[in-house]
C-alpha cells in the first residue's frame, strides 16, 4: 500500500509531500506503542540480559540455525541485484522513459496495486508452487522487469512491468519474512528478524551504492542488465538453502532439562561452565550415533554454547564424551529454558544409542571463583 499512496500523493501534490505525510504517520506509530499493554507471558525468573551478551546470543543463533541461516542467504540473494530496480527507478523514469517527477509517481503506484494484487493471488501460488519454488519465480520475474526496463522506452509497457515488479517483490519478501519467523523460537524472535532487517537495508544500500556507481560508468541499461544476469544466477546458487525449515519444527519451550539443584552454591556470573554428557555406544552402530550428534551439535551452539565437541575414550571403545560451554551458569540457566519439543525429541534419538540399564551420565563443570585462585 505504501508505494502506491507514495504514487498517489508525488502525482496529486508534489515529490515533497510524502516525505511530510510520512513524519505524521509516525505519531500514530507511537501512540500505538505507548497504548499498547502487552500480556506478560514470560515466568522465566531470571535477570535480564545484558546488551552486548544478548546481541551475542542472538547473532550465534543466527549462524547457528540452519533454517534461519538458509533464509538469510536466499534474502542476500534476491535483495542484492533487487535493489537496482530501487535504486535507479528515478532514473529510468527521468531518462529512459522520459517522464518527469509525476511519472515517477504513477510507476511508485503500480508497484504498490501489483503488490496489491500478488498479495490476493500469493495463497494459491504458494500451494501451488511451494515456498522455495515460489521465491525462485519471483526472482526470475524481478530479473525479467531489469531487463524490460533496460530494452523498452513505452511508459505504458513501464507501468505493466512495475505491476509485475510490485508482485514478485511481495511473494519475495512475504515468503522471506515467514521463513525467518517460523525458524524463531520466542525468546529470540526479535533478534532473529532485526538480523534479516540488517540483511535487507544492507543488501539494498550496499547494492544500491553499487549499481549507482556502475551506472554512472557504464550507462542504466547495461547495469540493468548486469543485475538481471545476477538475480538469475543467484537462483541456482542459493537453490540449495531451502527456506521454511522450522515450519515442522516444534520452537516451544520443552523445559525437559533436569534442574540444576547441586552441593555446590555456583553464583549466576561465575564461568564459564562445561556441560559433559557420557554415553556407551555399540561400535558398529558409532557412524549413525555421530552424524546425529552433530546435529546436536548445532542445536547446543545455536543455545549459546560457544564450544561443542565430542571425544571417544582410547581406553574404551564405545564410551564417547559430548560436552559444550557457555560463558557463565546463569547463561546455561537460561538454557534450560530454551530447549524446545525438537530439541526433546533430537535428543531421544541420540539417547537411543545408548547402552546399559543406567542412563547417560550428565556433569556440570565450572571454573574456580577468582577468589579461590587467589587463595591457591
């Protein structure tokens, strides 16, 4: 809706008018926050988290998370070479197609009716077409309008074209923004979708510096065409990160960790802690048990464990020692909150290889206090 009351008004009252319209809507943005009385949901009694640990955390869960981490290299994909048409619409406008500041407007209001209209179709595409293939077509569709641009100076054939343009930019975006949000659990969804903000606006001002660079060396068509060929190639390129991972994941919390009631009185900052988990493994079922475990891996580094590994005992074939890290024992309390039903159902598959009447053997480990080290 944007774009097209952005159209609306540079047509009916002049280029400077939205930039007005849009400082006033913001009043309404912030009347709705301070309005706004959430639900406490969260009875995590636990202290907040500080700003640079929490920012940490978060950008580890990015990394960590393959459907989050394949959502973000398909948006770096598309956003990248996408961002031409952004950045140089004023341009072709002007002087390709040889309208003015109202023209410009009525091709920022056809991108906002197409998207208007691929919101209307975006549900049986969807099912009909998949999340993966969908994005794949509206890339290809965002490559087809670079290169119309590029190669048509008719101003009727640019308003069709940027209905199109406005269509696959929404199936693009809606497919990214539900990919990100199902690969989230809750305690880190907001930080999860400020790392896919971070790839947007940087793929657009990155790319959108760059074709503003190109363009001015080697002329608007040519680098039309040259982000066209890239959005094209990136579709195989990316093809292999496959968005919606986590939409059969279960993210809500499990809470099935054993809590940590010990001997010991550890106070929440000291660290860092180790985490050790001992099971006995029949040696030829060993190949399964490990690539399951690594998986694990993943899932405890995606935690906030900052080392995962695991060991198999020399003196005894079979015994293998999983163990992570996490920076203090208020961080691994957290944890505990933070596993989830698949997290659960992960670690029962792992579980199912050991041997023995006993069950796996949990320790906790923890660095000396500094005052300890002092006295020794």
């Amino acid at each position: 809706i944007g774009p097209a009351l952005g159209g609306v008004i540079i047509v009916g009252l002049g280029v400077g008018m939205p930039f007005i319209f849009n400082a006033i809507s913001f009043l309404g943005v912030v009347g709705a926050l301070l309005w706004w009385k959430p639900e406490q949901t969260d009875t995590v009694h636990l202290p907040a988290e500080r700003f640079a640990g929490a920012i940490r955390t978060g950008m580890r869960f990015a990394r960590e998370s393959q459907p989050l981490r394949s959502t973000l290299i398909r948006a770096a994909g598309f956003f990248l070479f996408a961002s031409a048409y952004w950045a140089l619409l004023p341009l072709i406008a002007r002087d390709l197609l040889a309208g003015g500041a109202a023209f410009y407007g009525i091709l920022l209001a056809a991108i906002g009716v197409g998207a208007l209209i691929g919101a209307v179709a975006l549900p049986k595409l969807k099912a009909l077409l998949g999340p993966n293939k969908l994005v794949a077509v509206g890339c290809l569709t965002t490559a087809l309008v670079l290169v119309i641009f590029s190669t048509v100076d008719n101003q009727y054939v640019a308003v069709v074209t940027s209905l199109l343009a406005g269509a696959s930019w929404l199936a693009v975006l809606s497919n990214l923004n539900v990919s990100a949000q199902t690969a989230l659990p809750e305690w880190v969804r907001a930080r999860g979708l400020s790392v896919l903000l971070i790839i947007y606006f940087g793929s657009m001002a990155g790319g959108s510096l760059l074709w503003g660079r190109v363009a001015d060396g080697i002329g608007i068509p040519q680098t039309l065409l040259i982000a066209a060929a890239g959005a094209v190639i990136a579709v195989p390129l990316t093809w292999r990160w496959k968005l919606h991972l986590g939409a059969k994941l279960d993210l809500t919390p499990s809470m099935h960790w054993t809590p940590n009631i010990f001997d010991l009185d550890v106070e929440e900052d000291r660290g860092p802690v180790m985490v050790t988990i001992e099971y006995l493994i029949d040696p030829n079922l060993a190949p399964e048990f490990l690539d399951l475990i690594r998986k694990l891996g993943e899932n405890r580094r995606r935690d906030n464990s900052f080392s995962w590994g695991v060991f198999e005992d020399a003196e005894r074939p079979g015994r293998y020692l999983e163990y992570f890290m996490v920076e203090s024992w208020l961080e691994h309390s957290r944890q505990h909150h933070r596993v989830t039903e698949a997290d659960k159902n992960l670690e029962e598959l792992v579980r199912n290889y050991h041997l023995g009447k006993e069950p796996v053997k949990v320790g906790h480990f923890v660095a000396p206090s500094r005052d300890a080290m002092k006295k020794k």
